[in-house]
C-alpha cells in the first residue's frame, strides 16, 4: 500500500497510456517510499487501531537520499556513508532522514508527504483534532481539508504572501509574518534534527540538499545556531559560499551541502533492472 494521492494518479495514467500503445516496451517504477522500507517496526508504526494493517509511516524522497550516500561515499569514503547521518531535503516538498549503517532509521514524512516539518505550501505535523474543529466552525470537508493540508499552508499560510524562501528573506526585515514563516521553518527544523540526533545516538554527519537546503546559506546557517551542543561547528565562510563542507575543520560533525541528482538515481536503477535477463513486460 503506498498512498500519495497528490503524486499517484497521474503517474498510473501515463503507465497504462504508455502500456496500451507500446505494450512491448518494458515499464519500471522507481519509489521515494523504497528508501525506507527497513526502517525499524517502531518508526514505521503509527499508533491507529489494529484493523487498519499497512497503515503506516512510509517517508518520501528516498532517490534524493539514496543519491547523497552515493556522493559521500564517492567523495569521502564507504565509512562517511555508514556513519549517523542526518539528511536534509529542504525545498518547496521538505523532509530530513536520519539514516544509519547505509538505512533510514527515520524519517518526517509520514503516510503521505504533507506530514514532518512545515514546507511551502503544506502543514507538515499538526493536530487531528482540527479536522473536527473546523468541520464544525467552518463546515470544511475531508477534501477542502485535504486540499488545504496541501495546497494552502506552510510558508504561505504563515505569511500570507509567498512560499518562497527566498520572497521571505527579502521581506522579513518589514514584514512580521514572513519573518514568522521562516523562523517557524527553521525551529520545526532544528528541533527535528534534536530528535533524531537521539534516535542515532549522535550525529556525525548533517547533509543540506534541495532547493533552499543547497542555496540559502543564511536558512542553513539559522537552522545550525544553537546545535553546538551537538557538535555542529559551522564556518560561516564557507557557508555564505555555498561550498561543500562548510563545518569547520574542529567541528566534531561534518556539515555539507550536496546537489541532490534523483534523476541520476533512477537512470541507474532503470538500466541495473535492463541489464537482467528476464525482466518482465
């Protein structure tokens, strides 16, 4: 069971479009959710009634998190990979991962991407007490929820003008709401980054990725003030360049920033599945 139904349903219709004119060419599909799939029972877990089985904690963005293992291995040896490492997918979809030993230990999103941290245009975590609450004062349903949930909070709910990070940084020194906004993001961010820092025991690795994680050094740089305690040292330098490794030599956790490629991981995965031999059609 994997229910995206922001994602799915167009994606179905270009499989079986493609399938009844070229049924002969093969089709393979390639799952965020896939990442994460070993993650320990209790991450997964969500604590709803029994009866509702493969109801559960499925986490997204797995190609791009799959991609920055490949680059820290590339770059800085097999052991930089397998160490307690936090992933930070931030961009208009936003999510983190703390992933151990090669495998995701946990994750923010959750059954669907609207779930974890607050992102451009969606919630992130919120209080299933407000489906009632507004369906009483408002007379919203499960689908203008739904689609609220989606399409009409995070960042542009908060400040009311834009889910563009970089619209809010220009505007926040006039503008209280778009300050808000991203300092909601960069709290609900660090304060993740506190707990899975639990999860694995220690950090030893924090990796930036995604559109606002690779370029917006001052976001990177307010959502590691206050993290010291962890041992995160940044090089305000290095950060305010963009450049790979913008911790500082003696910080015990290495920070970086890496371009995240999924689409890299897709060709590789496709042409992985073309090279066996009976791969069916």
């Amino acid at each position: 069971m994997d229910y995206a139904p922001e994602h799915l349903p167009a994606a179905i219709e270009m499989l079986q479009f493609c399938r009844e004119r070229h049924s002969h060419i093969p089709q393979l599909a390639c799952f965020d959710t896939a990442f994460h799939r070993d993650m320990p029972a209790v991450a997964r877990m969500l604590p709803l009634p029994r009866r509702f089985e493969g109801v559960e904690r499925y986490g997204f963005h797995g190609l791009s998190y799959s991609f920055l293992l490949q680059e820290l291995e590339r770059s800085f040896g097999p052991e930089a990979a397998s160490g307690r490492l936090v992933l930070a997918h931030l961009g208009n979809g936003a999510s983190l991962a703390a992933v151990q030993g090669r495998s995701s230990v946990d994750t923010t999103m959750s059954f669907t991407p609207a779930a974890g941290i607050p992102m451009g245009t969606r919630t992130g975590d919120i209080d299933p007490g407000l489906v009632r609450f507004l369906a009483q004062t408002e007379g919203m349903d499960a689908k203008r929820f739904d689609y609220m949930v989606n399409h009409e909070s995070g960042l542009l709910a908060v400040s009311g003008t834009s889910s563009d990070v970089r619209d809010l940084l220009a505007t926040e020194a006039v503008d209280h709401r778009a300050a808000d906004a991203v300092n909601l993001f960069c709290y609900r961010i660090r304060q993740t980054i506190g707990g899975f820092a639990a999860v694995l025991g220690g950090i030893d690795r924090l990796v930036f990725t995604g559109g606002i994680g690779e370029n917006a050094p001052v976001i990177r740089g307010r959502i590691c003030a206050g993290l010291e305690f962890l041992g995160i040292d940044l090089d305000q330098g290095r950060n305010a360049q963009g450049k790979a490794m913008i911790s500082k030599p003696s910080s015990a956790v290495s920070v970086h920033v890496i371009a995240t490629d999924e689409e890299a991981v897709i060709a590789e995965a496709i042409n992985a599945h073309l090279q066996q031999e009976d791969l069916p059609s």
